[in-house]
C-alpha cells in the first residue's frame, strides 16, 4: 500500500477517533479529496483490501461506501470498480460556484401588500412608545407567558382545536422544539421512524443526540402504514417523525384515512407521534392535524417561519397533557433558554392586531401565483402542492441528482440535491426548487427557465463515470 499513503491517514483516523467507523472512514475520504491525495476519477482499492488494511470488516467499509456515494463523493460500478466522481473536490454541491438566485432556502415570499418593511419599523417603533425597554430585551419567561401561550393556542386551533392554555408552548424555533421533545422522549441508541426522503433537521437532531434514523417508503399520499407497521416491527422505535401535510421535500399530503391508519400503527407499536406542521396554515381546504386525531400521542409543533418569517425565531408547540408540558419546557430552558422578548412582543402585537392574518394572506396568494408559474414553466411530472413552497423535481434518466445541481449551480442557479434528504437506500433522481426566496415573481420566472434549460440539457461528457 505505499503508493496509496491516504490509506495510512485513514487509519490514524479510525484509530484516534471513538465515533462510528464508517463514518470517521467517509470523512477521512472526504478529507483526502479536500487535500488532493485523491482526485476526480482516481480508482480506489477493493472494498476487501480496504478492509484488511484498515483492520475493519468489509460490512463497515461498504456501510462507509454507501454514504460516501449518498454525499456525492464516489461513484461504482459493477466490473469496473470505484472511483473518485466528478465535482467530488468541489465541496460539495454548494460551493460550486456562485448563484444568481438561490432556490435552496425554503422561504416564505417576503409580502408587498402589506408592505412587510414598513410594518415592521412602525410597529418596533410602536412596542418601544409603550412597553419597557428593559423588559423587551431581558430574558423571557421559557415556553412563552401566558398571554403568548395563548395567542399561539388560538393560532394553531384551526388545524389542531381548541387546546388548554397549559398544554401550549412558545418556543424560539421548531428546530429547538423539534430537539428538546425528541431529547425528552429518547435516549442515545434508540431508534426515530421517519420517511425515507425526510426533512433534514431531523437527520441533524438524531446525529447531534446520539439516535438511529429508520427510513419507510412512501407513496403519493405520504407515509405507508404497511412499511410503517414493517419498520416498526423490524427495528423498535421509540418515536414517529413526520410532516402529513405538504411533505418537505416531497409535497405529499396524507387523506384523513392515511392520517388515521398511521396513528393506528402507532399505537400498535406504542409509538409517540412528532407531528412536524409548518404548512398546513397556508391551505384553505386543510386535513385536521394529527394531533387533533390523537391528542394524547401526538407533539405538535407550528413552527411562523413558513406563514409569516423565518426572522420571528418562534414556533408554537402543542403537548399531551400537562407532565409533558413541564418536561418539554424543561428541555427548552437546557437547549435555547428562551425566546427573543422584543421578538415575542413584535409577534405577539401582530397576532392581537391582526397583522399576523394579513401578512399569512399575502404569502398564501403569492406562493399559490408561484405555484402556478413553476406549473406553467416546468410542466406537469414533477411533485407540486398549489399551496407549497416548494417543487419536488422530477430529473429525466441521464440527470443524476448531485451532478444535476452541481451543473445548474454553475449556471447561477441553486438548488437542493435528493441526498440531502435520504435516510436510507438510493437518493431518487430528483431535487428541491424553493420558490419562496426569489424576490418577485418575474425573477421567479427567469429563475425557473434557466432549471428548465438544465433539466433539457443533456449531461457533456465531463459528467459521466471515469474511465
């Protein structure tokens, strides 16, 4: 092995790091790309050799195999080997270059009508006339004051009912909240159900804590309870993650049946339910929320960043009971502390004011006239809710999803790569086009048509295998 010396790097690693094997053996990998001991289209070893080598077993190095192909950084192929991809040195999919517009960042369109800047300013200005200074920047009361607590009951009640006051949280983000009631229900080892193709804040939180993510597949309506009720039974979970309502990134809505033979598995399983919901408030015709369905399985989180701004830093969260209340307020206080006091009263006066209900109008009747455009731009095929925020892209046969985003990318366009939201098997030949982040719609419509050059380019050979 003394002409491949990134080998004996990849050793030192393994050796000097007390995580995962194949994990420590894909960043090692990575790393040697970064540094240029391997480059694009280098062959490496036999998995077996490998192995030997390393002093591993061949199932870890083809585990370190897998998700190294999962993150783009290798290609394989039966009979001829594994090799170093095209555009593996490039960091990534995201750094391949400057765009014009980003399409990654799953936004809601900044409103015109009300004018969102001038609201802003006059409201601030307003709160500063009337309240405390000192109030309005020192810390706040974990999991929101009551009069917060019960603006945000009143604003999720249309998809969840009506809920006690004391059953209600305000926390500084889904993402916090999505954390701490996983961490109050798990512990490191045990395993979260999730969709196959899912939201990768939960993939972050499982790495974070320690947790095992197991994939289900699904159909058009989401989540299959057969593959559900199969998963469970194979691997024991302790918890279900999952967005019914315009799936992130698939844009999948589960029917009130879907709904409930999921909630069916889970009790089967005696499963408790995280109910991710950030979109259901942009739908006129919306399904009840699972927790409405279950109130004593389910913990729901509504996070505003999707019907009003992601700059608001709040989410409302709805607990089972009490006990569940106290221990998940718990878990905010270790995580985030507390909510912004200049932002909680900023959102709280658009709730009382109304604002809060003019400004989600606007962002409903400006996505669903960007829905309309992407329909009428990228044509039929492809996965769109009229209400979303996002396009799940269908990619013709000779588009890899990596190596499709790392092309648009260098036509000024970003987009998010299947990869990104894989848990488990092949990532699917498609990518996620947000329509949010544009800053109108004819920059939306410029935007789109270049996707739509992409998706009709076919791929020159510096995309293909190396030979």
């Amino acid at each position: 092995m003394s002409n491949r010396p990134y080998l004996a790097h990849w050793k030192e690693q393994i050796d000097h790091n007390a995580g995962a094997i194949y994990l420590t053996l894909v960043d090692a990998l990575a790393l040697s790309i970064r540094k240029g001991d391997l480059r694009e289209g280098d062959r490496l070893p036999p998995q077996r050799t490998i192995a030997e080598y390393l002093g591993t077993n061949l199932t870890t190095v083809t585990r370190a195999f897998t998700e190294a192909r999962r993150r783009g950084l290798i290609d394989a192929t039966v009979g001829r080997g594994t090799f170093i991809r095209v555009g593996a040195g490039e960091s990534h999919w995201r750094h391949t270059g400057p765009a014009v517009i980003d399409l990654t960042m799953n936004l809601p369109p900044v409103p015109q009508d009300p004018p969102l800047q001038k609201m802003i300013q006059a409201d601030i200005a307003a709160l500063l006339k009337q309240q405390d200074l000192n109030s309005l920047m020192s810390y706040r009361v974990t999991g929101g004051t009551m009069e917060e607590r019960q603006l945000g009951a009143k604003w999720i009640a249309p998809v969840v009912g009506p809920r006690r006051v004391d059953e209600v949280l305000v926390a500084p983000g889904a993402q916090s909240a999505l954390a701490a009631i996983v961490t109050t229900l798990t512990q490191p080892g045990d395993v979260i159900v999730t969709d196959r193709i899912a939201y990768p804040g939960i993939r972050t939180i499982a790495a974070q804590f320690g947790l095992i993510l197991a994939g289900v597949d699904s159909d058009v309506e989401g989540m299959m309870p057969d593959q559900l009720d199969r998963v469970c039974a194979q691997h024991h979970p302790r918890l279900l993650y999952c967005i019914p309502t315009i799936h992130n990134p698939t844009t999948a809505t589960m029917s009130l049946q879907r709904r409930r033979d999921i909630l069916a598995v889970a009790q089967l399983h005696h499963l408790h339910v995280v109910e991710d919901d950030p979109y259901s408030l942009l739908m006129d015709d919306r399904p009840p929320a699972l927790a409405a369905l279950d109130h004593g399985r389910v913990f729901y989180v509504a996070t505003l960043a999707k019907t009003l701004s992601p700059g608001l830093r709040t989410a409302y969260v709805a607990l089972p009971g009490t006990d569940m209340t106290r221990r998940v307020t718990a878990a905010i206080r270790a995580i985030a502390l507390t909510n912004a006091g200049l932002l909680s009263a900023l959102t709280a006066r658009w709730m009382q004011t109304g604002e809060a209900d003019q400004i989600l109008h606007a962002i409903r009747t400006e996505l669903r006239l960007r829905q309309s455009i992407a329909r009428r731009i990228l044509g039929d095929g492809h996965c769109m809710n009229p209400d979303g925020p996002h396009v799940w892209l269908k990619l013709p046969d000779w588009w890899g999803s990596t190596d499709f985003v790392a092309y648009a990318r260098r036509r000024g366009l970003a987009l998010v790569p299947s990869t990104v939201f894989t848990i488990s098997g092949e990532p699917p030949q498609r990518a996620r086009v947000a329509l949010g982040s544009a800053p109108d719609a004819a920059s939306l419509e410029d935007s789109l048509r270049g996707v739509l050059s992409v998706l009709q380019h076919k791929r020159s050979p510096g995309f293909a295998d190396i030979v």
